[in-house]
C-alpha cells in the first residue's frame, strides 16, 4: 500500500474552485508554500475526491472500486456520481477494477495494514464475509484488515473521520464526549485494543445540530510527505488540536486552513484529497 506519508502529489476534483473558490484560493497557496505538486482531476461532477478514485496499491498500480454508495441514491445525488473510468483515462491512469463497493474515505492505511468501518460488510450482501475479507487483502496487498464498527451519527460509514494511522502500530481516535454513543465508543475501544493499536486521543467537536455538519473534526486532515494540514472551524478546540498534531507529527511542516466552508457539506480536508506517489 502507498500511506498518506508517502505520497507527493495531488490531485483535486475540478468543481472544487467553482463550488469553493475561497477556500481553494487559500489551500492553492498553501500548496505552493510547502512544494506540493497538485492538478485537477477532469470532468467530476463531485469535490469529495477521494471517494471515487481508485486506491493507489503500488507505484503504477491502482485498485477502482464500485462508487454507487446508499447516500447517493436519490435524484438529486445521483447526478454527483462522477464517471471515473472517463477520468482515469484523461489522466493516464488505468486501474485493477473490482466489482465490491467501496468508498476511498472508508480505507485507512498503512503499508501493510488496513482499517474501515464494518459498514463494507452491509455495501457487499452478495460476498460472503470470509471471501471478502479475502478479496479485499489481495487486491490490497496488505498483511492484515481491521474492521472499527460504524459511527451511528455519520450516515456515509467512513473510517476517515473516526481514526487514522501515525504508525503501524499507532492510531488516532476522536475523544468522543463520554455520553455520545457509549456503546459504539466501547465497541471501538475493544476493536483497536484487539487489533493490538495503540490509540491517541485528539480533540473532536462536532456541530450536532446538523446530520450534513463535519465541523469539529480535526481527523479529516490531509497528510501528504512531510506535510500535515489541518482543517480549523474558528472554535476553542483549534488550538488544543492544533498544538497537539504539531507534537505527533513532529518533523512535518505544518498548516492550517479554515475548513467550515467545506465541513458545512459533510467533509474535511482528506474527503476532497486524492493523493498519489509519482515518480518525479
């Protein structure tokens, strides 16, 4: 597998500066300061990048997956489903296609291991668990998957806004307030512990008052080679947050961007990334 941490370039849904040109303004010159190259993907009809775009497995081999999630299926969003396929083939890319739905904000990973939310086991009713578990490690070419059970209040089922890696054997969780879902939060407490993780709290403070609202979370970063950056929502906890991925990410050059704009919309910063290795 190709981690965050190793990838050097970005790429960006084309509707991203005409729905968000504000904040696009801002992360473009963020961009240019830390030397990262970016491009914009062709003829997407969606800013949440990292979706629908084939999971980068090695240098020149990308996995697509089927993107048709259930949060999709009314009028209204079925016309957001990009045609990747057309996509892949303006860029240069020709992905393994395979036919088990999966969304890329739900695959978390390191180089030789994996996590994302049991919600891959309701997308897939026809697989049988044991030959999906199966088919997903080979197409991956990982050691081990991980399976965290479904956070009750994100309707999409995504693993990119509950927990990420900083090492193989070191995670960060949300420090969910103590009453919100105690049994999901003990249900990942026991998953991580058992899958032998150690885990790190960082600060989360989601705007409850909205299904749609990603505000609050700070897991959504984008992390890329040496660099780390932070979505802020202009609320007491940036600066806990803020202070304490300096400290875990140590080494990286570090910066924050205001992400309320996009958070409104239901995503952060890794939902509208797509970041690849490529050879220079």
């Amino acid at each position: 597998m190709i981690p965050g941490n190793s990838t050097n370039f970005l790429y960006l849904a084309n509707t991203l500066p005409k729905k968000y040109p504000k904040f696009y303004k801002e992360f473009e010159k963020i961009l240019k300061e830390c030397n990262i190259d970016f491009g914009l993907l062709p003829n997407t009809k969606d800013v949440w990048a990292v979706d629908y775009m084939p999971i980068q497995v090695g240098d020149d081999h990308f996995v697509q997956f089927v993107y048709n999630p259930d949060y999709l299926q009314t009028k209204k969003y079925l016309k957001t489903i990009s045609d990747v396929d057309g996509i892949c083939k303006e860029i240069g890319i020709t992905p393994v296609k395979s036919n088990i739905a999966l969304d890329g904000g739900n695959v978390i990973r390191s180089a030789n291991k994996v996590i994302m939310t049991e919600k891959i086991f309701k997308e897939n009713p026809e697989i049988e668990d044991a030959q999906l578990i199966k088919e997903l490690r080979n197409l991956f070419e990982v050691d081990k998957l991980f399976f965290v059970p479904q956070d009750p209040g994100d309707y999409t089922g995504h693993a990119d806004g509950m927990v990420r890696f900083v090492n193989k054997n070191t995670v960060l969780v949300n420090d969910y307030h103590p009453d919100y879902k105690p049994k999901f939060q003990q249900s990942l407490r026991m998953a991580l512990h058992n899958a032998g993780f150690e885990s790190i709290k960082i600060p989360y403070a989601p705007d409850l008052s909205s299904r749609d609202s990603a505000k609050g979370c700070y897991m959504n970063y984008l992390q890329m080679k040496d660099v780390v950056v932070i979505p802020t929502f202009g609320i007491e906890e940036d600066d806990a947050a803020i202070k304490q991925l300096e400290q875990i990410f140590q080494g990286h050059a570090i910066k924050t961007i205001d992400g309320n704009d996009l958070a409104a919309n239901g995503g952060v910063l890794n939902c509208i990334s797509w970041n690849i290795r490529k050879e220079k």
